[in-house]
C-alpha cells in the first residue's frame, strides 16, 4: 500500500522530503510527525515539481534547487550560534537532499546531485 501511493504521488510530481532529526543532536524541539523510535523525529516537506521536465538539465536543477531549499528549512538549527546544532544540520540537509533525490528515481537529478 506504501509502494503504490508513493507511486502515485511521484507520478502526479511531487516528493516528499523527510529529514530524520535527532532531537537532542540536531536541537530542535518540534516535529511534524514522530516515529516508532521515541528518540528520533521526523519533519518533512512536500516538494512539487509537476512543472518541471527532469529528462532536461534544467528542469532538474531547478528541482534539486527545491530540494536543498526545503532541506535547509526542515533541518534548520535552533540555534545557528552552535556549532554542533549547525553540522548537525548540515548532514541533515545532506542526508534529506540524498533520500530525496532517490525516491525521485531521475538519472538526470541523480547525475546533477554528484555534479553540483
């Protein structure tokens, strides 16, 4: 049932970006949705990208641009004055970006993601 909505959703041109925040490494305090793991929480953004043509370069480098866009608000620091907070948002940004670039399941954005 997951397989096939996720299919559904990425054929009507959207992606979900999930970032999997630790609570006390990435220091936020709120979450769209928790998980089985009490631990960790999860905050995600819908990304639409229906309007763009991913078999063109810049079609998906204006997605990857969303991409990185929603990821720096879903893992943003709570406080960009420490240090920790902000590398933990960083690889959280990363790790986001990466899962979502996946599940997009485009040779171009994947070859766009290594590039640039």
């Amino acid at each position: 049932m997951i397989t096939s909505l996720m299919s559904q959703r990425m054929r009507a041109g959207t992606v979900a970006l999930a970032a999997c925040l630790l609570g006390a490494a990435a220091g936020t305090a709120s979450a769209a949705t928790s998980t089985a793991d009490d631990s960790a929480d999860v905050r995600t953004m819908r990304v639409s990208y229906g309007d763009l043509n991913l078999a063109t370069e810049q079609g998906s480098r204006a997605l990857h641009t969303r991409l990185e866009s929603a990821a720096r608000a879903v893992c943003a620091p709570e406080d960009g004055r420490n240090l920790a907070e902000v590398a933990a948002a960083r690889a959280c940004e990363a790790r986001a970006i990466a899962q979502a670039v996946k599940d997009v399941h485009s040779p171009m954005l994947a070859a766009n993601r290594v590039q640039g």
